[in-house]
C-alpha cells in the first residue's frame, strides 16, 4: 500500500467528498465516520451542507404582525355584535319563527345579519392569518378587503352618476312606506323618526297621507282623515306623555287649521335640505371607512412580504 500513494490520495478525496454530502446531524455518539470532516479546511467544505436556519422577524415585523391581529379582532367583534344585532331583531319580529310579520326578504334586519356575518368571516381571516402567518388566509382576507373597497368605490360612483333616478327611486319608496304604514313596524318607526326628526308629514304636503288606507277619509276605522301622531307640532301631551290622538282628523281641517296642528311640509324637500348638510360628512365617513380597510390590507401585505423570503427559501 505505501508504494501507491496517488491511490490512496485518490480513496481519500472521495470519502471526503461523501461525507461532506451528508446531511447535518446534531448527534454526538456517531461511531466516528464523521470526524474527518471538521479535519477538512473550510474551503474544501461544501457550503450548501450547512442548515439553513429561518432568521428571526424583526422587531418592526413583529409590531406588525400583533397590531394586524388586534385590528381584525376589533372589526371580528363588531361583526359578531352586528350579526347578534340582527339575529335577535329577526327573532324578536318571528321572522325566523312563529308569526311572520314580513317577509324575511325584505327585513331590514338581514341587513345586519349580512353586514355582520361578511365583516366576522373577514376579519377571523384575518385575524388567523397574522396569528399563524398563513399565506392562504392573508391573501384571501387582502381579496375580500379589496373587493370590499372596490364595491364601495363603485356604489358611489353610480350614486353620483344616478343622481335624479335615485331621488325617484328615493321618492317612490317613502310613498310606499306611507301606504304601509300600519303593516310593517320597521317601516313605521322608520317613518314616525324621520317626521319627527325633520319635522314633517308626508312626501310633499300632510294631505299625502290620504293614500294610506287607514288614513283616508273613505276608511271605516277610527283613524280616518287623519295622520300619525309624529306629524304633531306637540306629539307629547303636558310634554311627558305621547299623545296618539293628536292628530286625529287632520285631514278634515283646512290648511290653515291644519297648520296649528300638524306640520303641512312634506319630508322629501327636508330630507334632500338634510343630505346636502351632511355631504361632508358622509363623504368623510366613506374615505374614513376606505381607509381604515388599506391600513389592514397593507399591514397584511407586509406579513406576507415577511412571510415569503423564508418560503422562496425553504
């Protein structure tokens, strides 16, 4: 054997190479197959055989992660309390059970069953995907802020757009409200508030009242020729109780008498005063809202920024 030494040099640079090619082991009781290893230089070594360790998140990235998970519980848990909101208005009126007393399509308390339910199952995402960093749940909760946003950016655009169609539309559904007055209590405590609020009766004038079947002159009950008692200029009787009589024959007054009673300006003309004030505050109240999902998108692309070096990585 010693007569060959460029054999042996040979045998020995191969078994080098293989056990450089082996995988890192942190056990200590190898029946040393692998001491010869540290005996290599540094050169000689393969740099890929080292483990690839993740690097810790920085402190930033940790900030991020935290505030993006506290952020989607605030919104979790107003979903939560919207769709507790509306379950329970759906239960109270029997829409869900017992006696309907309309239809459950056209409850305005699904409103808030769908608001809640869409805001809950979008921020639980959320919320799970900066806990465990999920790629799956982050990109699905950046989808659904985004579509989000989109529809709310669209919806006023047509608004704008649709101006004089919407005051129609506008129009005609309070004149439905009038005729179904006394059959859908959501209507009518919608109705009473804003007569009351805006002090007004009816659309354009008190005497549109006289389309609702109850009201009209030609009904049979007691309520004929008369209208709600939010059209009061005092609904409140010595200014403690409700006085539901007040306005009771009304309609067989003149405008004059009429005016001593009850308010004769419609609602329409008062409601358009009152969204032309509040313009700015609702366009501030949507930019508010736009904004308010952008910083939760962002902080969610910036975990997964964070999330997917390590990815490329392993």
């Amino acid at each position: 054997p010693w007569g060959c030494p460029g054999g042996a040099s040979a045998r020995l640079s191969v078994q080098a190479s293989r056990l450089v090619e082996l995988p890192c082991s942190s056990s200590d009781d190898e029946d040393g197959s692998l001491a010869g290893v540290t005996d290599l230089p540094a050169a000689e070594q393969d740099p890929g055989a080292s483990c690839s360790i993740p690097p810790k998140p920085g402190t930033f990235s940790q900030c991020v992660r935290y505030l993006a998970f506290l952020w989607n519980l605030l919104f979790l848990l107003l979903g939560l309390l919207a769709l507790a909101v509306g379950v329970w208005g759906l239960l109270a009126k029997g829409s869900l059970g017992g006696e309907r007393l309309a239809p459950l399509g056209s409850d305005p308390m699904l409103l808030f069953v769908l608001v809640g339910l869409g805001a809950s199952t979008v921020s639980l995402a959320g919320c799970l995907g900066a806990l465990r960093a999920s790629p799956c749940l982050l990109r699905f909760f950046v989808g659904a802020v985004l579509a989000f946003a989109g529809l709310e950016v669209l919806g006023g655009l047509l608004l704008l757009a649709a101006r004089r169609r919407l005051r129609d539309a506008l129009r005609d559904a309070l004149l439905l409200c009038l005729r179904r007055y006394q059959e859908e209590p959501d209507l009518r405590f919608l109705v009473d508030e804003v007569q009351r609020s805006l002090r007004c009766c009816g659309l354009v004038s008190y005497r549109d009242w006289e389309t609702n079947p109850y009201f009209n002159c030609s009904a049979p009950g007691v309520q004929a020729c008369s209208v709600p008692p939010s059209c009061c200029l005092d609904p409140r009787q010595n200014g403690t109780l409700a006085n539901a009589q007040c306005a009771f024959g009304a309609l067989r007054l003149g405008d004059a008498a009429a005016g001593s009673v009850v308010h004769l300006g419609g609602c329409v003309a008062q409601l358009s005063a009152w969204l032309h004030g509040q313009a700015g505050g609702i366009a501030a109240g949507a930019a508010v809202l736009v904004l308010v999902e952008a910083v939760g998108a962002l902080m969610a692309l910036k975990i997964l920024g964070d999330i997917a070096p390590v990815g490329a990585r392993d």
